[in-house]
C-alpha cells in the first residue's frame, strides 16, 4: 500500500509538472515536488533568472513547488501587466500574518489597497520630502563624523553593508518617528538590535526557503503562524512604539516634521499626486484610474501604524545595499568618482560647506549614477502580481498566445531585463552615461524597474533617492573609496537571499 501511495502522489504531482509542456511553454525542468524553487539556493538567484531568461527567451513558465508561474519579460507585456491591465494584476499574492500589519501598502488587497494608496500618496510629494530634508542631512552628516572617526583612527577598511544600514536605518527613525538612533557608534541601542533581528530573519537564506516551500505543505498554515510568531516579536516592538507615539501626540497636540505625523494627517486630495518620477502619459492616467472614487479621506490610527512600521522595515535594507553598491562601483572606477567631485563641488554652498535640496536634486551625473546602480544592482529581482481574472497575453515576437488563469501570480523577472543586452548593451558594465539626460532617449520603455510601475509602484521612490543621493554627494566630498586585495570583483552574490549581497569591504582615504 505505501508504494502505491507514493506512486499516486508522484504521479500527482507529474501531471501538475506537465502544465506548461502540454501547453507549448518553454521552461526549466521541474523536479518532483519542489518544482524549480529549489534552484535560487543551489547558487545565487540572478545567474539562475539570467541562465533561464537566456535560454527560454522572454516569455517562459516555471513550478514554485507545485504552482506554474509565468515568467514575463517581454517590454510590451510588462506594460500590460503594471499598467494597461493594472486592473486585472491589481494584487499582490500575500498572506495575512497580523491584523496590523495586514494592512500595509505592500499586503493590502483591492480596495483596501486602493484607499490606502489614495490617501497615503500625499506624504512623498516634493513639498513633503524638502520638509524632510533637514532630518536626513543631520543623520548624514552623523553618519560621516563616525566614519571620519574611523578613518583618522587607521580603520580605513570599512564592510560597506554594515556601514551604510547605519546610516538608513537613522535617516528612517529620525524621518518615521523622529527619533535620534545613531546606529553606527551606538549598535547596540534597543531600536537599531530588534531591527537588524528583523531584518536578519526576513532576508536570510533559510527564512525565504522556508517562506518559498511552506505554501506547498498541507500543514502550513500552523507552521506558517509559528514562525511568523517568532518573527512578530520584534515588529511589535515597533508596533507598540508607534501606537505609544500616536497617542502621545493627540494628548499633547504637539507636531513633529515625520512620516508617523504626516500618516496622522494626511487627507486624501481631490487631485492625487504622482509618486512616479519620470512617468509617461500611460503609467498616469493609470495610477489616476486606480485611485478614483476614494470617499473616506484618512487613515484609521491601525492603518497609520502599518504604514509607519513597513516604510521603516522597507526602507532600510534595500537603500543601504543600493549604497553599498554604489560606493563599490565609484572604488572599481576612479573616473567616475573624479567625474562626481567635479559636478558637485560647485553645488555646495561656500559659506554653509553644505549643499540644499533643489541643487541636489539639479546634478545630472549624480542621478545617472544612482540610476546605473539601480539597474545593475537592482533592489529588487522581480516583481508578481496576482491574475485577478483569466487573461491572454501575445508575444510581440512572434504573436503566439498566452493564457493566464485567474489567481496565478506572474513574476516579471527584473533582474534579468536590466542585464539583457538588447536592453542595455554591455550589461555587466558599469555605464552611468546610459542615464544621462542627452542618452535617456535611448532607453526602451518598461525596461527599467528598480521601483515598479504603474499605480501599485514603490510608494517611497523619491524619498529613497533623496538619502541615497546625499549620502553619495557628501562621502565623494570627503572621502575617496578604492579596493582592496580582498574586494570581490566581480561581485559574487549570496544565495538565497531576496536582495544582492556580496563581499564588499573597501578602503576609504579622508580628503584633506
């Protein structure tokens, strides 16, 4: 009896495996159970996406355990699916772990989603992020007194993820919650330990296998809520912090220049502003399309919390890698580091020694370079939306069809369009003068995505790139950055980890 009962489950699970072979789909070999998800763990994730986007071609299926997802790349699809159809891949496919945490931007659902976002959307406009300004500068400048410190001390060689989630995770609490954390010369603070335990939890290896394998399991959903359990008493922490700010400043009706305080105020605008930088015509009159018909105008005190604790858990990790890799690239390539110093020597004021928002904001080669960053080194690797009705899809290449089914989750597959030389010619290069404002106009659309788009984009998008920008002006002020004999170069990635993670350990010489 039991070979019989493996023979029937293993059959089971081969016609399950059969799902896009018998359709005409391409796609990497499943094996019994696991499907492809077992791949990304064997080695690094990107070379895995790139191995099969080289070899299936834009447009091709594979098995998370045992459900197919379609993996599309295709530009024209892309638009399609973030965009065009928004409405039909409106979704993320998330699990509802905490009813607090539920109703985050990021898990929302439908019109949850839509009324959050409606709302919410006002706090990351220009005007919003100048008020802001201030904050990240004081942080910054924090940030660059300890690793001068350092530096005159001898300890020139700096591990530059550690240094630079310093430095976002005080811009975060000083700009969320208006709290001074100083997490580069202080780490072990009670704010700065239960983050990085969160952090550590959520991006480690074995937490996302597990996280990948669990839905697979008949028994998950106890599994799935013990872990998540451990995983909760940290955020509560920052739950309960956020929940004790609020009422603190309803009893004493004093204000404070931060996220937490523009969530409390926010009012839904009758016009909604764009969180999109450099949005085409298509892309904003679907966001404006997705917004409307919103009545209620602000966020219950749960939801401000929600929205609070994610822009902080968010908001650190994936712009400190981005920095890392930025000052990991400007070391490989001293040209590039002369080319910045030139361009933003004259932006800082003589008297200050200091630079102001609206120059930052003016410098060209400073935007290329965080742009080329993010393509290369892209935060994230993929997006997936969830099909909300049954949809067909054509390839532009050759017009064949392709049904997806309702409740499917579509992964387009980031990492791998930004590295596709027919997108951008000699990928693994690092070319800052792609971004350029004379060059943008060769840039395909929806090949680009370091932050989404269409109306379900990262909300936080400018603010990312304001302390990512001034973090980067400031240390080519002070600094210059080289490798070291140890320096991984070219980068080797991490396996199984949802962002790029490498050695990066470089030498940094003050500027006298």
């Amino acid at each position: 009896y039991i070979c019989i009962d493996i023979a029937y489950h293993y059959s089971k699970w081969c016609q399950k495996f059969n799902y896009w072979s018998s359709r005409g789909i391409p796609g990497p070999k499943p094996i019994p159970y696991f499907g492809n998800t077992l791949s990304p763990f064997l080695k690094p994730r990107p070379f895995v996406e790139m191995e099969w986007y080289n070899t299936y071609g834009r447009l091709y299926g594979k098995y998370n355990c045992g459900q197919p997802v379609p993996m599309v790349a295709d530009p024209a699809l892309v638009r399609q699916i973030l965009v065009k159809d928004f409405n039909k891949f409106r979704n993320r496919d998330f699990k509802k772990v905490s009813q607090i945490m539920s109703s985050n931007l990021f898990s929302t659902r439908d019109g949850h989603w839509k009324r959050i976002r409606a709302i919410a959307s006002p706090t990351f406009t220009s005007a919003k992020l100048k008020h802001m300004y201030p904050l990240i500068n004081s942080c910054c400048g924090d940030f660059l007194a300890a690793l001068e410190r350092d530096v005159s001390a001898g300890k020139s060689a700096v591990e530059l993820k550690r240094l630079m989630c310093a430095y976002t995770m005080d811009v975060i609490a000083s700009c969320a919650f208006s709290i001074k954390t100083n997490s580069y010369s202080d780490p072990n603070n009670p704010f700065t330990t239960k983050a990085n335990r969160i952090l550590n939890m959520f991006g480690s290896s074995a937490a996302n296998l597990l996280n990948t394998l669990l839905p697979a399991f008949l028994f998950n959903n106890r599994l799935t809520k013990c872990l998540v359990t451990i995983g909760l008493t940290n955020i509560v922490f920052f739950i309960g912090l956020s929940q004790r700010l609020i009422s603190e400043r309803k009893k004493s009706g004093k204000k404070h220049n931060d996220i937490l305080q523009y969530f409390m105020d926010v009012k839904r605008e009758d016009s909604i502003p764009s969180t999109t930088t450099g949005a085409d015509s298509d892309q904003l009159m679907a966001e404006k399309q997705a917004l409307s018909g919103v009545v209620e105008r602000r966020l219950t005190d749960d939801e401000v919390v929600a929205q609070s604790v994610m822009f902080f858990l968010a908001g650190v990790e994936g712009t400190a890698i981005t920095l890392s890799y930025l000052v990991y690239e400007l070391a490989l390539n001293p040209d590039i580091q002369d080319l910045l110093v030139a361009e933003t020597a004259p932006a800082f004021n003589d008297s200050t020694g200091d630079i102001d928002y609206e120059s930052l904001l003016r410098l060209p080669l400073v935007d290329a370079v965080v742009s080329e960053t993010l393509r290369k080194y892209t935060p994230a690797l993929s997006l997936v939306r969830e099909a909300m009705e049954d949809v067909v899809l054509t390839n532009d290449t050759d017009g064949s069809k392709f049904k997806i089914e309702k409740g499917m989750n579509v992964e387009i597959p980031v990492y791998a369009i930004h590295h596709d030389p027919d997108n951008y010619p000699d990928p693994e290069c690092f070319k800052p003068e792609r971004f350029l404002p004379e060059n943008r106009h060769n840039l395909k659309p929806y090949t680009y995505l370091p932050f989404g788009v269409g109306p379900r984009n990262c909300i936080g998008m400018r603010f990312a790139l304001l302390e990512i920008k001034l973090a980067m002006v400031k240390l080519v002020r002070q600094f210059r950055f080289y490798r070291l004999p140890n320096t991984d170069v070219p980068a080797v990635f991490t396996r199984g980890r949802i962002y790029l993670l490498c050695h990066m350990e470089i030498a940094f010489l003050q500027i006298q």
